[in-house]
C-alpha cells in the first residue's frame, strides 16, 4: 500500500464533502435532475409492487414506526427503513438507469438515501441533488476502478459501489466534515455486498435497497463518532482487494471534479436487464415492418456473451424470471411493441403467445459483438427471412433517452398511480432545485384517497 | 452447478427448521449454555463503550424507538437496532468466543438475533438457545466449507457467515418453515459481508452488530413473503462462489445432527485478537518465575505467520489498536499478570513502561508452529536467557477454560456495572433453558439507578 493508493478513500471523501451545486456544469446539472426525476416516477409506479408490500409488512411488523416519508405511500418509517423501502420500489421493475461502463444502476440506491435524510434534515432541493450527484460520482468511479472484473466474478455492482453513493448522498445532507466522511466511507465499505446469482429474485431490489439503507445509518454513526480505519477502498484487504482482481486506483481519482460520471447515466426505455435492449429494439422493428408471431418459424439472434451470461433464462416462470430471459424480451417486443412493466408480468411470462414465439428464439454469442448492438434474422414459415441490425440501443451512450422520452416513461408508471396529479410530479421532480424543500414533492407522490 | 451442491441450502436450512432441544447431546447443550452466558455477560460488561454509546446515539438521533431491550441499558429500541447494538457489545472488546477452525467468532453475531426476536415473540430460554445452537451450526458449518482461502482473502468470517448465524436465529424464533428458511439464507448470505481492513477500529464489532440486525430484518422479511432465488450458498455466483476459492459443500453438510460444532467454540481468556493467546499464556509464565521487565534486554518470539499478519502493529496509539498487537499483547502479560479489558485500554496502549517493553519484543514467524503454540526466549542484562515453550494456549480446543474460569471473566467483565447482582445474571444466564422466558435475564441485567 503506497502513499499515492493510500489517498483514495480520503480524496473521495474531500471532494464528496466540498462539492456545490454551482460547481457543476448546466449539463451535468440536467443529467442530475433526469437522474432523480426517472426514479421518483418508478418508486410512484411501484409504490403497491408485491415486493415493496411485503418489505413494508416486514418493517413494520415489530411496530417499528417513524416520521420518515416513503414515495407514494402514506406509512411513515424511520430514515433507514424508508430508505430500505423506497431503493426496492426504485428497482423492483428493472426500469430504473445504468452508468453503463460499470453496469451500476445508480438512482435506486443513492436517491432514496438522500431522500431520506433530506427530508429529517430540511434540506433544500438544491441540496438533494448535490448529494446525488455526490453519490453517483463515488460510486461510478469506485465502480470504474474495480473493472470488469468485479462484475464478471458475480457481484451485483449497484449493492456493492451503491453503498459507497447512498452514504456520501446521506453524508452530505448531514454537513459531515472530509474526516467524518471518510469514516462513512469505512463503515459502508465494508458492508458492500450483493450477489447477482439473485437476479430475477425480490432480493435483486433488495440490493439497492439495503445499500440506501445502510447508507443512512452509516453517514449517522460517523456523524456521532462512530469511526472506521483509512484506507478502506484501496487498503491491502480492502474493498478493492477483495472484490476484483483488477482494481486500477488512478480511474477512480481521473478528472475528479472536472469530468462528470453523472452524465454518463443512461435511462432505461425497457424493465428488463439492459443488455437484452438491442434485442427488444431489433423486435419492435420487425414488428414495424409487419412481421407477426405467426408466420414465424426461428429467430436467430447475435449478440454479444454477456446477454446469455445474464438473460439466460429459457422458461420463465414469474414476471421477475422474465426480466432475464432475452427470448421474453424478444417475444414481446415484437408481440407487443414494447417492453415495460405489463410486459413483465406473471400473466405475461405465461401467456401461450409469449410462450410459443420465445421457444423458436436462438442466441448465438459473439464477443465482436459490441453489448449494445445485436444482430437478428428471421426465418418466415413462407422460406423467405428478414434482417435487423441494431448499431446502439435505445438509452445507450451513443442514443439516450431524451428529455421528452423520459417524460413519457415516467407518465406510463405514474399515471395509474396518481392520475392527473402526474404532471405536476414531474415538474416537481425534475425541477427540485427550484425547491425549498422535499415537501412539496412528497406530498404531491401521494395518491389521494 | 450439480443437484448435488445445489441442495446444500435447502439442507442447511431444513435442518434448522427442524432442530429440537432434545435433539442435542448434554456436552452441546451445556456447550450452548456456556456460549450464550459468555456473550450476555460480554454486552453488560460493555454496555457503557464509546463504541456502543455511538450506536446509540446514531440509532436515536432520527428519534427511532421501540419495544425491545439492550442488554445492561435502559433504552429500549426496534428489534434490528437493538441487535445491532448488542452485537457491537458483545465483540468490541475482542473477548468473545472463537469457532477455531473458521475463525468465525459466533456469538456476538448469532446471540442478539436470538435475544431481539425471543423477547418479541415470548420465547421461552429453551426456544432462544435451540436458535443459537442452529445458528451457530449453519455459521460454522458454511465457514468450515469456505475454507481457509475465505479468511486470507480478508473477509472477517464474523461478518460474512455471521449473518447466516443470526438469520437461522431469527428464523427459527419466528417459526419459519424450512422453505422460508431457505429464503431467509437467500437474503442473510447476499448481505454477507465484513473486510479484515476494519481490524482494530470501531468498524470490526460493527460487523457482527450489522450481521445480527440484517439477519433478524432477513428473517422477518421471509415471514412476509419475500423471496430469494434457490441455491444462495452454492450457486454459481453465490456466497461460496464470490468468497472463497476452495469451497467443500460436503464439508458444509458433514454429519449436519450428529457432529455439533457449537462444541468447538472456544472461549477467549485474553481480550485481543486470539492468534497471540499463546504468546499471553508464555508471558504470563515468565512474570510467574520472577521475570521482570527492567531486566529484560530482548525477547524473541517465534510463533505461526498469522501472528504477525494479523497482530503485526508495532506502535498501537489507542486501545482498540493495541488488541492487534502482538508486542502489547506480551508486555501487559508479563506486567500485569493479565490481559483484560483494562489491558487494552487508551491509556494502557500508551503508558510508558508498556511502550519501552514491547520495543524490546521481536517475532520470527514459522509456518511449523501450531497456531494455538509459540516460543519465546527472553535474553536477561545479565545475559542469561529464560525460554517458555506453550504447546496449547488457553482456551484452545486442547485446554479449553473450565466453567469455572469462564465464571471469573463473567465476574470480571460484569460487577463493575452490576455489582452483587452479578451472581443472579450468571445464573440466569447460564440457565437459560429453564426459564419461561427472557423477561428475569433482560431485567435482571440492567444496573440500578
């Protein structure tokens, strides 16, 4: 352990405490207000999923109460609870965001953190965004630093570095000096964790939410003297050593404070995992050509390894399984024209259409394939095929959501939830630094009776 | 992933469903007993830590509250932050207990998961010690197929299977069946986490505090309904998978009801890291022939590498860091005769008369010694030499502490805050199986105002 490596943790926590909002550039501000409205909507959306319902059940079941507001929901937790709650609801859907290098989804677990701790604390909207932002660069960067590798081996990326973003964004709402963050640092480092052997579980949500959870009491134990050695990314049994073979410390630190890891946030057009998109974009194409499920004899499919490492599953039996099965994805893209939350559910992962057209889909995988491209080719039952290549998938760097997409997506979630008081959520939302304070946006999340 | 490995979950998790008190031979109830005992009288002893008072402190400071009690104190908290609390307690002064094999130090995780959850549901003492038994069986188990590799990674095997441990606790007091049970492991073992970088700050007994609470919220969670995907041990990108590289799932199942590992946990006569035991045990035996430090001019120690790397701090500038030092742990054996709590104090760490004797200590590492062994050869001013061979330190599985010596630690750790009351505790402690319910040892463990 050198010097230079020994410094990350506590230059991550320097900037983390020192950051403004003035300092950030126009459009890493719009990227931070898309960031946090896309997964308001989702947590709106998702405010009476089986998953949330039973969380809910759980926390309270020891009569554990609090003033704490939850996103769409008139319960009340403590801080940690509401937290823990509002990262599932966030993430349940598989529609949230990816800070596409890491494959972190960053708003589930960092925005409830500050949620939570905005709203005991008072703090301005302006001050929630800037702890975002705070988070999603910690946790991006950490994120790029351990390469990979890190999510290769099987760590799901958004429970492990999202620790790291949930407690600089509670953190910085609870005006932690540089030493106290680095304590918090500490403490959620070494709580970092979440296995994607759980994808296509309730506890995949589980992950986001936890690490919003232990976000929150980590920046309070620091904030009352609870303290945590140095050191703790980059030490000789730390974070890094043990959760990649390839940490690389210079790509956590590169640019920091110059360039913007909050602006390479993608939305997600499709409640599924997002390496199956290319796919789904490529199936609401023949659909738009006229192709139909019944004059189809195969589908062929290339596209890049990781797609059948993570969306393998042949026969899904639950709506959560058909969010990682690319033979659902395709199934109804092309039956359906779309891919959100009524695509995945239960009936829809058994309905005889889904079924039967997803039995004739084959992958094949090729590395010179790039993860967001795919290729497919479509055997007819009359002997004649047709072709569609997908260069960069809806939501990826290179064509992201715009802000009138985005608009769109949050209407399709919230608007069964809220109805006409939709709108105003969304102007709430992605304008919370004209706020003076979180209650206006929680009040308004909140269908009425 | 075979049938085979895949049914080690289910397995673990029937086999603690089904567990019953009559089931356990006498050597592992009074093994359970002992276990259970040390631990409670751990927490009381220290429920005035800076550590503990922290936690607190943070846990309360968004105004949480609840039903359920801390051993020792008067605060009443959720059943999650009051095990949370209790697990920092029972580990912040490194003085537990210690499953050798894995490393794995059972109690402070596993005991205030069966504590918080017993005193919810009216648990009688025989409920709450089966619990411990289970949790304490799934916890080693797992660590014993995790192998060696786990623990040199640099995952501290308290936090890691510890919260397997508590989730099986919590689990079998809310009277999960076997498939919830299996679902309580999927959300325990993807929060399994702890990194060894935190030794020696207030970070270490947070781990089994965190083990604890998220093992009591996992069980309740599965009460609920919420679900985790199968295989979360030994799936391809599950714990074993992520954690170790030599993982044994037989070793995991071996003799699962008719070998009982609870009776290889260990308990620790010295408050420090337990790999320099041996060198505590050699000092103690030189003070003992009349060795005195002004007259010691070097000592050599030579003992198992694990020593250094785990106890290798030199200069310890506070009392947690002083547990993790071998030369602090051979000076205050041969200047006091002892190696408690007081031992390991601010002052202690820097009292001048510790400092110059640990300078004058060295230690030559040799992979042939035992780790439970060491020697040591103290060269006088006079230039005679003493030399102290231990083969089995106290308090190894070769000469485990008697009932009556762990009576005396209880004693030592526990009248500074209970006084007379402190015989009463014991007993009920010890005797926990007898009792109806939790209600005298909770009561009884809280000083008078």
């Amino acid at each position: 352990m050198t010097i230079e490596t020994h410094s990350v943790t506590d230059e991550l926590a320097a900037f983390a405490s020192g950051l403004a909002w003035s300092d950030l550039p126009p459009t890493t501000q719009n990227a931070a207000r898309s960031t946090f409205a896309n997964v308001v909507g989702l947590a709106v959306g998702a405010s009476r999923n089986p998953a949330v319902e039973r969380a809910l059940r759980a926390l309270t079941a020891f009569g554990l109460t609090g003033d704490v507001s939850i996103l769409g929901r008139r319960e009340r937790l403590s801080a940690t609870s509401a937290a823990l709650v509002t990262g599932i609801a966030m993430h349940v859907e598989d529609f949230d965001d990816t800070h596409l290098r890491t494959v972190l989804h960053p708003g589930a677990p960092i925005v409830p953190a500050a949620l939570a701790v905005g709203e005991v604390v008072g703090g301005s909207g302006e001050d929630v965004l800037t702890a975002v932002v705070a988070g999603v660069e910690v946790a991006s960067r950490v994120g790029n630093g351990l390469g990979v590798a890190h999510f290769d081996r099987g760590w799901h990326v958004t429970g492990t570095v999202g620790h790291l973003g949930a407690a600089v964004a509670a953190g910085r709402l609870l005006r932690l000096t540089p030493e106290q963050m680095r304590h918090t640092l500490a403490l959620a480092a070494t709580q970092a964790a979440g296995h994607t052997e759980q994808l296509g579980s309730m506890t995949k949500p589980l992950h986001p939410g936890k690490a919003a959870a232990d976000g929150v009491e980590a920046a309070q134990l620091a904030a009352r003297g609870f303290t945590g050695p140095e050191g703790s990314i980059e030490g000789r049994r730390g974070l890094a050593a043990l959760m990649t073979s390839d940490a690389d410390y210079e790509e956590m630190l590169r640019a920091l404070g110059s360039a913007w890891e909050t602006e390479k946030n993608a939305f997600k057009p499709y409640s599924c995992g997002i390496v199956s998109h290319p796919v789904i974009d490529a199936a609401i194409a023949l659909r738009e050509r006229g192709v139909v499920a019944d004059t189809i004899a195969a589908v062929e499919v290339t596209a890049h390894p990781v797609v059948l490492d993570v969306m393998g599953v042949k026969e899904p039996d639950s709506g959560l399984r058909s969010k990682f099965s690319v033979y659902h994805c395709f199934a109804v893209g092309l039956l359906d024209g779309a891919a959100g939350p009524k695509q995945y559910s239960d009936e829809r992962a058994l309905a005889e259409e889904v079924v039967a057209l997803r039995r004739k889909v084959n992958v094949v995988v090729d590395r010179t394939v790039a993860k967001d491209a795919c290729s497919v080719r479509v055997l007819l039952d009359d002997g004649t095929t047709q072709e569609v290549e997908v260069e960069h998938a809806t939501g990826s760097i290179d064509r992201p959501m715009t802000l009138e997409q985005l608009r769109a997506k949050f209407e399709l979630v919230v608007e069964p939830v809220l109805g006409a008081a939709t709108a105003r959520l969304w102007d709430l939302a992605v304008g919370l630094d004209s706020e003076d304070s979180l209650a206006g946006l929680l009040a308004t999340s909140v269908p009425s009776a």
